[in-house]
C-alpha cells in the first residue's frame, strides 16, 4: 500500500458522506430546481422534472403556457351554440 487515501463523494443530485448516498429531493429544497409558477416539480432519483399544471402546455422559450382550449378543436366541451371563454389554465361556456 503506498499510504493514498480513497475519497467517495456522492454523484450529483445525491447526498451523504460517499459511503453511503441518497436521493436528494430537489423538489422541497429552496431554489433548487427551476419550475415555473404554472408547473410542479417531481422528484427523480438524482434529479428532477417539471410538469405542466393542466390547462398548461410546454413552450421550449416561455415554459408552461395557457392552452387556449376555445381554439383549440376538441378542447373544450361547449355546445355549438354557446360562447367558449378562456382563462388562465382553464375556460368556462
């Protein structure tokens, strides 16, 4: 043996002491993940994701948008002859 010390560390989104090493939930942490306001977090082991709230699409430059479901064929549930009226996250006849 030469005298070198072995270190462990933990990979990311893991902690503990390099012997032993759980998930780390970014989802309760503060500042720790990046979710938009019209999204929640989910924990994953070593990481996380964020899913949109319904109502609520995936746009790649603004995050979770409002799905416009009045114009949008198939969305909504009004009859043909009332007035769609969307709103954030949702729409009302």
């Amino acid at each position: 043996e030469d005298g070198a010390a072995t270190t462990c560390t933990c990979r990311v989104g893991f902690t503990g002491d390099g012997l032993e090493c759980v998930d780390l939930d970014e989802c309760s942490l503060p500042g720790a993940h990046d979710c938009s306001a019209n999204s929640s977090c989910v924990n994953m082991p070593g990481s996380y994701t964020c899913v949109c709230s319904d109502g609520f699409r995936l746009s790649p430059e603004l995050g979770c948008i409002d799905v416009d479901e009045c114009a949008e064929p198939g969305l909504s549930r009004c009859h043909a002859l009332a007035t769609c009226v969307n709103g954030e996250g949702n729409y009302s006849c």
